[in-house]
C-alpha cells in the first residue's frame, strides 16, 4: 500500500542526528516544527532503526549509515537532508525506490576543506609534523633539511570538481603550478592545467591531493601502484572519502621514505563517536597529519549547512519542491496560496500519468497547475487544485490506489 502524509506541521517529527547546527533547529522552529529530536552523535544501526521508524524527516552526517536495511524501517519518511556534501552514507537508490528525496549541501563546506589542505600542504612541505613532534619529545632540529617553499612547487589535484578548484586558486596564489585529473573534461581556472593523465599527474606533483567522491571507481583508486608512481619525496593529501586510499600503501610508502609525508583527514574505518577509539596503520607515524574528519568542519560551514539543507527540506515538505535533490526528478514549485497541491511518487511505468488525469477527469475537477518530472525509475507529479480538505483527501485516496504509487501528500 502507498504512504499517505498528509499532516499540520506540529506533527512531523524530525529527527537531527549528528550534532547538526543550531542554525537548522532554529529554521525548522520558526517555520512551525516543533517535533524535533536531536542527538549530538550517530546513533547505533538498532537505535537508528528504531527511532527512524517514528521520523519524517531524517538529518544526518557522514557518520550515520542510511542502509537499505535501515531505510525499509523508516515507514513515514517523507526525506532526508544530508547536512554535508558526500553522499555515500545513504542508499540513494534505496531511498528513491521507496520514494524519499535526498538533499545535500554541495558547497556550503567547500572553502572550508580547501582551506585546510592548503594550510596542510604548506605544513608537508616544511617537513612540520616530524618537527612539531620532535618538539613535543623535548627534541630540537634547527635545519633547513627537507624544507621548502611553496611557490614553484607542483600541486596534483585528482578531482578538479568544487573543492579541487577551490584549492587550485588557492594554491596558486601561493605560487605553485596546479595539475589536475579528472575523469569530465574541466574548464581549468586560472593557470591550472590538466595532467595528460593520472600518471602524468603523479609524475609531476610535488604534492598530490585527492578530491573524488567515493564511488565504486573511486574506491582504492590510489593504492601502491599509483604510490610508486610519484616523485620520490612528494606528498600525499586526502580529506575526500576513506575508502579512495589504500591506507596500508600509503603506511609502507611513508615507512620506506618514497612518500615524504601525509596529511589524512578520512579514514577506512571511522569512530563512530568523540568518545571512541581512533586506530589506523598512520598513528605513530611522525611526518603524517592525522585529523579527524574535521575538512568541512568549521562553525562558519556547519552554520551554512545547517541553513541550507534545512531550506531544502522545508521547501519539499511545506511546498513539494524536489530542486537540488541527488536522488530524484526534480521540481522548482511556485506557492499554491488558495489551492490544494496533491504529491503524488510514482514508479516510472505506462499508465500512471492517465489514470491520475481520469480521477480529475471523472470528478469534473479542474487542474489549476500540474508539474511533472520523471527519470528511468520515477515519477513525481504535483497537481494543484481549488477543492475543499474532504475532497482533497477523497482525491489523495483515489491517487494512493493507482498501481505503481509509491507515496502521496496533500499540502495545503
Ligand atoms: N573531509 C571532509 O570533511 C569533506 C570531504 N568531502 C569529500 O570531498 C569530495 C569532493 O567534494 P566536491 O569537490 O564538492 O565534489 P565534486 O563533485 O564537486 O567534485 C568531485 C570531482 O571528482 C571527479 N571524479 C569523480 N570520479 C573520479 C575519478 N575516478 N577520477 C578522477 N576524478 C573523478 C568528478 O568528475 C568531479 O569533478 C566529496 O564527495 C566528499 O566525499 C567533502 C566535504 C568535506
Ligand atoms: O562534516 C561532516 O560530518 C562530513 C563532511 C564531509 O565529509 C562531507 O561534507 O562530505
């Protein structure tokens, strides 16, 4: 049977998880949300089962593991808001077959990651973590071994999309000459240019730093192959996704001296909270810097974040309004003031569109406005109309029995 929910906004529970800024509670309170639960952590797969159960609307990090297993639970969720970029922790197919739009926040953390791998890059290349903890061992090497400048220096960058372009520009207005790898043909910025290929890049760079989305292509793309392949002495960075770097390579490249040194912001296996214990082949490896999956985070991108995806989930759940999200076909709505707006997610099959069209069409209902978008596997229809509360549920009931409907709503 299709999910109807169709409610007063003091009844849709949201549940915020992962210490999400306060910038998101406020926005959900002052347009009328008062159910909101919030935890300052990802909460264990059971618990999340449990409390997902009771939620319309779910905000998560990248902590939290949106399974499909854990997604079949989730019985009355209209969406979910990812508040970062990456979304590799939900099962996006998953969701949209159940009919729940996914929205992220695609740069609102972007300056923050490049800030901080530039800052990071500068560090390697003054050999400064071998030499801070030297002098947290009461150690001092007052040398300029293994030091040097940024400007005239190589920057590689493997993903030259929002983040990798940032830290281009950034980078040489440092002075260094950007590379960059991509697998889209990208319009290079400043005096960027694109390696010949992944190879080329390794070849050249000074520093590499990887900026991909985790994908099935993605995943251990730079392993000892690809190590071997840089200039003896060159750096590596990673803060985009655990999984793209073979940790252990990169343990045995830094070990044997071929790699100069390491900055590692995401990991293969993360704790899951602040209280639990942090363990990676790197620990104790003097001229790496460990961070904890902290590039994105800073006060001024949490509290962007925290606006924006709340904007997007307010919009779909108080308009229907599906534009920006990763999963779904998407729909820019205006406001239907003095109309009923029927919501009506649909699997993509033959038929649908007329059979919704014949229950207007036999009530003699006028259409004010209908919007409708579609992709392979979905259908998403919102139709406007000038009826009363009892008609507008007659009408969501009669949608909810068309076969193929996987959700409807009635906004009004
Ligand atoms: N450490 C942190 O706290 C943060 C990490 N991230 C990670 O950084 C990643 C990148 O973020 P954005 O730049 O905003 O994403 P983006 O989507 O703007 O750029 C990614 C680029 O990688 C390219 N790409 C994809 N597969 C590739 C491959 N196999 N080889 C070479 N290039 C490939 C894409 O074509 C695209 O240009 C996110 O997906 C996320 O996982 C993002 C924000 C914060
Ligand atoms: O801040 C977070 O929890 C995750 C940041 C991140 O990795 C992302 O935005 O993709």
């Amino acid at each position: 049977m299709a999910q109807q929910t169709s409610f007063p906004r003091q009844d849709i529970q949201v549940l915020l998880l992962e210490g999400i800024s306060p910038r998101a509670v406020e926005a959900f309170r002052s347009a009328g949300y008062t159910r909101i639960e919030e935890h300052a952590k990802a909460l264990p797969q059971d618990e999340l089962k449990r409390r997902i159960a009771e939620a319309h609307i779910v905000g998560l990090r990248s902590r939290t593991q949106l399974t499909a297993d854990v997604l079949a639970e989730a019985r009355k969720l209209l969406a979910v808001g990812a508040f970062c970029i990456g979304t590799n922790q939900i099962d996006l197919s998953a969701a949209k077959a159940l009919g729940v739009p996914v929205f992220n926040a695609p740069y609102s953390n972007t300056r923050s990651v490049a800030e901080l791998v530039l800052a990071e890059i500068i560090m390697l290349l003054r050999g400064i973590p071998a030499r801070n903890m030297q002098c947290h061992r009461h150690g001092w090497s007052k040398s300029a071994g293994g030091s040097h400048e940024a400007r005239g220096k190589t920057l590689g960058i493997i993903g030259y999309g929002h983040i990798g372009t940032q830290l281009g520009l950034l980078a040489e207005s440092l002075g260094m000459q950007v590379l960059f790898h991509d697998i889209e043909t990208k319009l290079a910025l400043g005096n960027a240019r694109p390696a010949a290929d992944l190879d080329d890049l390794l070849q050249r760079a000074d520093v590499v730093s990887l900026h991909v989305p985790e994908t099935p292509a993605t995943k251990l793309m730079f392993g000892s192959v690809q190590l071997q392949r840089m200039k003896p002495g060159a750096h590596v960075v990673n803060a985009s996704r655990g999984t793209v770097v073979d940790i252990d390579a990169l343990a045995a490249a830094l070990h044997s001296g071929h790699v100069g040194g390491a900055a590692v912001d995401v990991f293969p296996v993360e704790p899951e909270s602040n209280t639990d214990r942090f363990e990676s082949p790197l620990c104790g490896i003097d001229n790496v810097l460990l961070t904890p999956h902290i590039g994105g985070s800073t006060l001024e991108a949490q509290d962007n974040i925290g606006l924006e995806v709340a904007a997007k989930l307010l919009r779909y759940s108080d308009n229907g309004s599906t534009l920006s999200a990763v999963n779904f076909p998407e729909v820019s709505l205006p406001e239907h003031a003095g109309s009923h707006r029927l919501l009506h997610i649909h699997r993509n099959v033959p038929g649908v569109l007329s059979a919704i069209n014949d229950i207007f069409g036999r009530r003699g209902i006028n259409i004010d406005g209908q919007y409708l978008r579609t992709d392979p596997q979905l259908g998403y229809v919102v139709i406007d109309v000038a009826v009363d509360s009892l008609q507008s549920n007659e009408l969501r009931n009669e949608l909810a029995a068309i076969p193929g409907t996987l959700r409807t709503r009635v906004l009004f």
